[in-house]
C-alpha cells in the first residue's frame, strides 16, 4: 500500500487547474474503483493546513501499524 499527500504541479487542462479560492480538491486512486476526485468548500489555508498535518500523521501511524 502507498499513501502520500503532497502538491504537485498539473497542466492546465486537469481538473485540479481549475480549482480555485477555499475550494479543495483531493484525488485518490485505488484498485478496483480507478480514480476518485473529491471537490468541496475549504475553510481557508489555516484549517486546510492543519487538515493536511492531521492527514500526514494519520497516514504515518497507520503505515507504523501496519509495519
């Protein structure tokens, strides 16, 4: 299993280009579904910060659980 959360730069035409303001977007690819993109309201680049180091540590405990 592999789990990351980083930005990346994407072409122009990509639906994530399109986001913009305190929307938030995340992709997940997973086997059998494909690829899922999510696209909801943000509460700001703070809480969206802080929501992105709760994601980072969740993801990390749960890879050491599972090592």
């Amino acid at each position: 299993m592999t789990a990351r959360v980083q930005p990346e730069i994407v072409q122009a035409d990509d639906l994530l280009a399109s986001i913009d303001g305190a929307a938030n977007a995340v992709v997940c690819q997973a086997a059998p579904i494909g690829q899922v993109t999510i696209i909801g309201p943000g509460a700001g680049p703070q809480l969206a910060g802080q929501g992105v180091l709760s994601d980072i540590i969740a993801v990390a405990r749960r890879q050491a659980e599972n090592s």
